[in-house]
C-alpha cells in the first residue's frame, strides 16, 4: 500500500513513519526528604494513597478502592487495572494507617481512604488529586511531582535491592518485562539481556 502511493509521488511514509519520535519516558522521582514530606501529610486519606505507592508500587487508583477485605489474608491482594492479580506486603507504614483506619465488623467493604476520612465518601482520584496540588504547596513540594512518580521511585528501590526485573515486574502488575524495563529505563540493549536473563533463569531454576 505504502508503495503503491510511492509511485504516485506520495512522500515515503514508511520512512517517515519510522523517524517518528517517540516521547521519552518520564523519570521524576521524589528526593528522599521529599517522600519524607508526603508520609508527613495530616490528610490521612491522602497519606494512604501516598504510603501504598511509596512503600508497594500501587498506582493511586487501585489504593483509593482498597477495602479490609484486600487484606484480609494478611497481605494486600488486588488486581491491576488490566486485571492481573498481585499480592503485596503490609509495609509498617501500611499497617499503621490500617490501625488508624480500625475497620469495625460489617465495614469490610468500605474504602480504607473512607475510613481514615472519618468514614466520608472520597469522591474518586479527582478528589484526591485536588487534595495532592494543595499538600504540595503546603509541604514545599515541587509542583510537577506526581503521585505516579512514588511508584516509580517504588519500583527503582526494589530494582536497585534486587537487580531482578521480574520482581519488581510482580510489584507493579505489569503484563510484559519489557513495560518493566521503560519504567526503570533500562535502555541499554546488553542491561536489558543480562537483567532478563537473570530474572528468566531465577523463574526457570
């Protein structure tokens, strides 16, 4: 098809599909004094959000639905938004914030962000969006730090303590190693074949 149009004097659209730049993946990170601020939040149910991407990797939408009843078996068991089961540890910092919380009976299924907010709805990410933007300010935080970004930070300290993309691949519910390895940026192609191979023999062995 593209050659058929080639003929006809049509730019070469293979070659400039080809050149077409891609944007290059996000790398913000929090310092460590800037995680220490956002574990600092007074706003409970913002700091929920903040310690579970922090601390496991969990993106804010899937911490904000979170119920007694995910940690029931005394880990946090979700799914990611395409619907891959993960199981996650309860970190101290969690199991703070889940003593805060104190779940009566009958409340297994309302929202831990609900319960640390004196049990009032949270309406969704938007609200809690719009709690982020004023703790930044209120906290000192750089106003272009996003709440995805202590995910990441998550994801490069299990990568650093265990050089092992699949682990860190089971902390954030990605589908493929190669998703993994964009989010550590991981670019160079021998890195990328030795921290695979690693990971595939530890998975094989």
């Amino acid at each position: 098809m593209l050659e058929a149009l080639a003929a006809y004097g049509a730019p070469n659209l293979r070659s400039w599909a080809n050149r077409t730049i891609r944007p290059e993946p996000r790398t913000v990170r929090p310092t460590e004094d800037e995680a220490r601020r956002c574990l600092a939040c007074s706003d409970l149910g913002l700091r929920w959000v903040l310690t579970c991407a922090l601390d496991v990797g969990l993106r804010h939408q899937t911490a904000i639905a979170l119920t007694p009843r995910h940690l029931l078996t005394g880990q946090i068991v979700t799914a990611t938004k395409r619907g891959r089961v993960v199981t996650l540890p309860i970190t101290p910092r969690i199991r703070d914030l889940i003593e805060l919380a104190r779940p009566y009976v009958g409340e297994e299924d309302v929202r831990i962000v609900d319960l640390l907010n004196d049990r009032r709805a949270v309406q969704g990410r938007h609200t809690i969006g719009e709690r982020w933007v004023r703790w930044k300010k209120q906290a000192g935080l750089r106003p272009d730090l996003r709440i995805h970004d202590l995910r990441r930070d998550a994801a490069h300290r299990v990568y650093a303590a265990s050089k092992d993309v699949r682990q860190v691949q089971g902390l954030l519910g990605h589908e493929k190693p190669i998703t993994t390895l964009q989010y550590l940026h991981i670019a160079s192609p021998q890195v990328e074949a030795e921290s695979v191979t690693k990971s595939l023999i530890k998975e094989v062995a």
